[in-house]
C-alpha cells in the first residue's frame, strides 16, 4: 500500500502492515513521540485507506467502521476529513 507514511512496503489491501502480520508506526506517531503536534486534514472520508495508513495499522483496508474506531487513539491532535 502506501510506502510513504511508514518507509515500509505493506500488502495490497492492508494499512501498515506487511504479509506476515508485522505491523508498522507511521511519520505521525514518531512525531507524538518527540513531543509534537501532529494533524490530518482530507479531502475525502477519514477511514481511507490514504490518511488512515498515517494513523492506524488494520489488516483489510474495506474494514471503514473498525478503521474509524481506531481512529480514536490516533497519534494526532486535530483531523478534518471532507469526504
């Protein structure tokens, strides 16, 4: 998926994860770990695949509903999705 947010290469159809089940922290948390703010601003919905891979590590990226709840403890401090 989406090699960007990770610096890792994921499955096709999975959010930061490879083929065996590793999962992997994106830019966003490395950020909140130094202390910093962090935010996602969307243009279309929040669970995503795109902004969700900056967030979230789930195995099927069609799984919107579960994506959102862990959006919840997200590493960012605001989010504004538009979709």
């Amino acid at each position: 998926m989406f090699k960007a947010a990770t610096g890792h290469k994921t499955y096709n159809g999975a959010i930061n994860m490879d083929s065996l089940g590793h999962s992997f922290h994106s830019i966003m948390w490395d950020a909140r770990e130094q202390g910093k703010s962090t935010g996602l601003v969307v243009a279309c919905e929040l669970p995503d695949a795109t902004p969700a891979c900056f967030a979230v590590n789930h195995t099927n990226r069609q799984d919107l509903e579960v994506i959102a709840r862990k959006y919840l403890d997200a590493p960012w401090t605001s989010c504004t999705g538009a979709g």
